[in-house]
C-alpha cells in the first residue's frame, strides 16, 4: 500500500523556477514584500506618532517590548502544529490576516496603551504565521540553498521596507504629521498578500509516518541550543529599531525625513541579502554570522558616539548590512541543524526566543535612554554583539573538534 501524503508540492527541485527560486519561495517572498510595506508604512512613523500622543522614550519601548514577547509563545507553538499536521498555508492565512485586518485600525487610536493592545494583535498574527512560513520556505529549497532562500525573503522583506518608509515620506510631505492617513492607507497592500497566499502557495509534500507528533528537548542536537544561548545574548543588546529613529531625530534629522533615513537601511539590505546568503552556503552561515555581530558592535557604537546626520546615514546604511549578514542566515542555519520534520518547530523556537528576549531588551534600552543618557543603551548593545561574535568562534571551533574526532573515530574502525 501506498504511503500516504499530505498535500500537495512536486519535488521543489523538478518544479517550474522564477528568477532561479521554486515557487514556493518566490510567493513567500511577494507575501512577505507586501505586508512589509504596510508594516513599515506604519512603523517608520509610529515612534513620532506616540511621542505626538504623550508617550515616554521608556514606554516606547516597553509598547514594542510586550507586544513581541508576550505573542513569542505563538511563534513555538504555530512551528510545532504544523509540524504535526504537515500544514504550513493555513498559519500564514490566520497570521498575515490578522496583520490586514489590523494595520488600519491604529488609524482611529488616541492613547499608548492601544496601540499596545492594537500592537500585540497584530505580533500575535505575526507569530502564528512566522515559523510556519519559514518551515515552508526551508521544505522547499533545492540543492541545499538555504543561505539564498532566505536571503530572498529578507529581501523581499526589505523591499516592502523600502517602499512602504517612501510612500509614508510622500503622504508626509502632502499631508504634514498626518499619521493616521498613513497607517488607513497602509492596509491596502496588506490585504494584497492574502490573495497571493490564497492562489500562489502550495503545501510542501510530507508523508504522514514522518510528521512530528511529541516535542521533546533531545530532539534537538546540543549545537542547536548553544546557538540559541548565543543569540539570546546578542538580542539582549538589540532592543527595538524605534530608538535609532528617535536617535537620528535628536541629532537632527527632521520628522519627515525619518523615514528615508530608515530607508537606507532596506537599501542596502535588499542588494546583499541574496548574495550573503549564497556566499554563505559556500563558505559557512557561522563565519558570516560572526562578520554580522561585529558590524552591528561597530554600528551601536557609532550611534553612541555620534551627533553627526551624515554618520547617522552612513550607520544606517552600515546597519543594513548587518541585517543582511545575520537575519536570513540565521534562519538557514536553524533549518540546516534539524530534521526536516522538526524545521517548523526549530524555527518557532528561534523565533519566540527573539520575541521573548525583545521585552527586557527594550526595557533596558528605554530605562538607560531616559534614566541615564542617550549613549549608554547603544554601548550596551556594542557589548552585547562583541561578546556574542567572540562565543561564535568558540561554536566554530567546538564543531571542528567534534567533526575532527568523529573523523578519528571512524578510521579507528576501520
């Protein structure tokens, strides 16, 4: 008899390719470039706009903070149900539903705390959707191009970066400090994504015997956890993007032009994601990692130091290629480490590790910023990404003694 199959894919590397990706990738891609643009329509401008409603530095912070660690659960928990029903397209329908059916409604806000409620809605469909996308995405890559997959879903990402700060920055200088005509707006392309999810995805194809029924921690291989550990290190430094932008407003950078500056970032991400992300399934996803915390040390640290426009542009633009060197390539490198079978899991549990870390993070980074002075959360964070990129090379070394004796061990055998 027949093994039976869940729906529905041809094998990922016989099926028809758009610009070199299956099709699944690339129309995981456009999703995610659509919803992008709305999400950064509205989040390019959502620091100035709490300011303008009497919100601190510190409950910034904290707004970004609550809403992704408190929605972080979902990410493991969306990862590990899909895993197990071998289902990946319903997540994303619930997940970047959510988003479309709530981007708008900040539009019609008059108090922080809701848009901390409206703001932990829309993570709470993020996290739904986030581990069962990139499950999908890692199921369908061929040839073992994980580093490129995903570095086209940050680039797609970043391209919805790029246009949704310039269609805020256009409606800015049309309509000035009309925030709420931007976060209406800002809901169109978002419910563009459903339809692309609805007639351009299909399920990748798992058999049933394979599906991963009980979570347990031994699962999971030793280097899959020392690699958590070191990322959430590094995430205790990297509080929310809202302060680099209030930052870059206090040095000088006028309200309308936030979103341009934040621009160059997307930029610079988008034209390096994909080569990164190939360059580091040649070379290794470790050693890129290790250039990316580094860049990020230096980038903190000039954002410490600086009370230059010019050096705020070039650190974001320097910030932009931090993002393409870690965001995508750490999610390869998950999906590499773990079964096929346990990917949505694996990937939920990176993801929740981020969300859950993001509260203190943020909290930190507020608490310093308002308690102390403006430079003291950006040299924390510097220390952070320092300490993370040394315990990395520690990891690297570690996998090439453990590879050496397995080496060793076998011509004994033989």
């Amino acid at each position: 008899m027949m093994t039976e199959e869940i729906e529905m894919n041809t094998d990922p590397g016989k099926e028809k390719r758009f610009f070199g990706f299956n099709r699944n990738i690339m129309f995981t891609g456009l999703t995610s470039f659509l919803t992008d643009t709305s999400v950064k329509m509205v989040y390019s401008v959502m620091p100035m706009f709490l300011l303008s409603i009497g919100a601190s530095k510190t409950s910034l912070s904290l707004i970004e903070g609550i809403a992704e660690s408190t929605a972080a659960l979902v990410k493991t928990l969306s990862g590990f149900w899909s895993d197990k029903i071998g289902k990946n397209k319903p997540f994303m329908l619930i997940g970047y539903g959510i988003s479309a059916l709530i981007i708008p409604l900040y539009s019609f806000v008059i108090s922080p705390m809701q848009v901390l409620y409206l703001r932990f809605i829309e993570r709470f469909g993020k996290g739904i959707r986030t581990a069962p996308r990139d499950s999908l995405v890692a199921g369908s890559v061929s040839n073992g191009e994980t580093g490129k997959s995903f570095g086209l879903q940050k680039a797609m990402d970043n391209s919805g970066a790029i246009l949704g700060p310039l269609a805020a920055f256009a409606l800015l200088i049309f309509f000035p400090l009309n925030y709420r005509l931007i976060f209406l707006l800002a809901g169109i392309p978002a419910v563009l994504s459903i339809f692309v999810i609805i007639f351009g995805i299909k399920e990748a194809k798992k058999n049933k015997e394979s599906l991963f029924k009980k979570f347990h921690f031994k699962d999971f291989p030793p280097k899959f956890y020392l690699f958590l550990g070191i990322i959430f290190i590094f995430t205790l430094g990297n509080s929310t993007d809202a302060l680099l932008m209030v930052k870059a407003n206090e040095v000088g950078v006028k309200v309308a032009f936030i979103p341009l500056v934040y621009l160059v970032t997307s930029i610079v991400s988008v034209l390096l994601a994909i080569p990164l992300g190939s360059l580091s399934d040649r070379i290794g996803k470790e050693r890129i990692l290790v250039a990316g915390f580094l860049i990020y040390a230096i980038v903190y640290y000039g954002f410490g130091v600086t009370g230059s426009v010019a050096t705020i542009i070039f650190l974001f633009a320097l910030y932009g290629l931090y993002s393409a060197a870690t965001d995508g390539i750490q999610k390869a490198f998950i999906s590499d480490m773990v079964d096929h079978n346990k990917q949505g899991t694996g990937l939920g549990i990176y993801n929740a590790l981020l969300g859950i870390t993001l509260l203190p993070a943020s909290l930190i980074a507020g608490l310093l910023y308002d308690k102390v002075n403006s430079h003291i959360p950006f040299y924390f964070g510097a220390v952070t990404a320092i300490i993370s990129a040394i315990l990395m090379l520690f990891f690297i070394r570690r996998e090439k003694m453990i590879l050496r004796s397995t080496k060793t061990n076998i011509l004994t055998e033989k």
